[in-house]
C-alpha cells in the first residue's frame, strides 16, 4: 500500500467515526432503505454466510441477518465508532447471526473461498484500490458465489449538492470530486466487475429517494454524511454564516410536497466464476 493510499484511509476512517453518532439520522434514511433493496436483490439463501464489507452502522448487516436465519454474516470496518453503532443496532433487532471486525476492506483477513456472498453498500468507491478491493474480496468468495455492491448516479443528492459546494467553496474550502461521484454509471460498474473476472453481471437502477421535511432536513443529511468533511473547515463564525446562506438558498426548493432528494442507486452485482478459484487460506 502506498503513503498516500494510508492517508486517505485514515482520512476516510476520521471522518466516519466523526460522524457515526448522527449516521441514523432519519434524513439517511437511504442506507436502510437500499440496504433492504440490496439483500432483496441478492436473495441470500437461509444458513449462507456473507462478508458485509465497510458495514458502517450495519445497516446491510440488519438486512440480511433477518433473510439468512441459522448463517453468519462478518461485517467489517476501519471506523471503530461505526462499529459500535452496528452493535447496538444489530442487538435492537435482536439478531445473533452478526460479527463484527474492526478490519480494512483491501485485505479481509478470511479463510479463500469461505463466503456464499460478499455485499458492500456505498463503501466501494471510497477505497483508494477499487481493483486491488475487489481480487481480495473474490478470494473469500466461494466459486459461483455473488458479490453485490451499491453506488450513486450523478443525479443523487442534486441540485442541493452541487449547491452545497458553490457556496462553500466561497468560503476557501477546496473542493475536489466527491468519492461518492465514482461508479455513477451502469457502464463503469459493470466494467469494473467485468475486469474483476466476474460473470452474469447485472446492474439494477433503482431511485430510492424520498421528501424531507424542509431545508433542516438536508442540513441533517450534510452533517451526518461526508459532506462534513468540508464543513470541518471552516471556523465557528463562517459556519454560521455558511449555514444561514445554504439553508436560505435551498428553502427555496422546498415545495408543498417537502424537499425531494434524488437518491438514484446502481445495484452491481456479478459472480464468481469456478476458475476463479485463486490463493490458498490463510
């Protein structure tokens, strides 16, 4: 792994624990429901076992340990704090079938062709290696098993994100190109299965977006998401004024309806091939 990938893993890794207190916020209410989405799309069969890759608060984890009865799920993450909410999560719902590990998804450290599915809902894309991710996590994979991942389309999370970054970037904070915006089209996640060695591959669009009740909804959305890495930038007073501005601005896309937010989801799955059969356990 180079320097830089290290930084950027531990980047990604401070900022999802900074914001897992608030990462069940009902205005995230996408995870639950594209992780509902994913586990119907997937079909896991009762007694299978899955590697839930970069968990975050278990939501997949949830989704699938009620379909899977007497199987085993291993969840992993780098954000010890998003762990933690899995935990308590997957306790409320009373389910026994969920591990957790505190563990990098570029090297799940699992026995070779152990896992009947690997899923990893809106985590691929942060990965410094999305090719290098997914040789390691076809190695766990039994042959003809299914691995499923979820990203965004370019019309997630608009107007109001492209808004959002115009007019904080006129406070000085840099913007660069938001890691959810990789593998935003059929065509880039189907080629990155394809490379992957993978076959009956199928990417699924499906909106899964819903209203909020007003502009304070999408500021629970920017708070408790990655968009707070860009407002960790800013000193108490221009956060105010930056969120004075913001909430101005985007009240007025609010209608009697509320404040529709486009949450355009590519479910990509593929599976393993038999001579996919590479590495030896560990």
């Amino acid at each position: 792994m180079t320097d830089q990938n290290k930084i950027t893993k531990q980047k990604v890794t401070d900022l999802f624990n900074l914001v897992s207190p608030g990462y069940d916020h009902p205005s995230l209410r996408l995870f639950p429901f594209s992780a509902d989405a994913m586990v119907h799309f997937l079909h896991p069969d009762p007694g299978c076992k899955i590697l839930d890759v970069a968990t975050g608060t278990g939501a997949a984890s949830v989704a699938a340990g009620k379909k899977i009865g007497n199987g085993r799920i291993q969840a992993i993450d780098l954000s010890e704090s998003m762990i933690e909410k899995a935990t308590l999560n997957v306790a409320k719902m009373a389910l026994n079938n969920v591990d957790f590990h505190i563990m990098d998804a570029e090297n799940p450290e699992f026995k070779s062709d152990y896992f009947d599915h690997v899923m990893c809902a809106f985590a691929i894309f942060f990965l410094p290696d999305m090719p290098a991710a997914l040789k390691q996590w076809l190695r766990v994979l039994k042959p003809e098993g299914r691995l499923i991942f979820t990203s965004f389309t370019e019309t997630a999370f608009q107007p109001m994100a492209d808004i959002f970054r115009t007019q904080i970037a006129t406070f000085g904070v840099k913007i660069e190109t938001d890691a959810w915006q990789n593998l935003h089209s059929k065509q880039a996640c189907e080629q990155l299965l394809a490379d992957a060695g993978l076959e009956n591959i199928t990417v699924r669009e499906k909106q899964m977006g819903y209203h909020l009740n007003d502009e304070a909804g999408w500021w629970g959305v920017v708070w408790n998401s990655g968009l707070r890495g860009y407002i960790e930038q800013l000193n108490p007073e221009q956060l105010e004024q930056f969120q004075q501005q913001h909430m101005d601005t985007i009240k007025n896309l609010v209608t009697d309806k509320g404040l529709w937010m486009d949450v355009n989801v590519l479910f990509s799955m593929g599976t393993k091939k038999l001579e996919n059969n590479i590495g030896n356990t560990f």
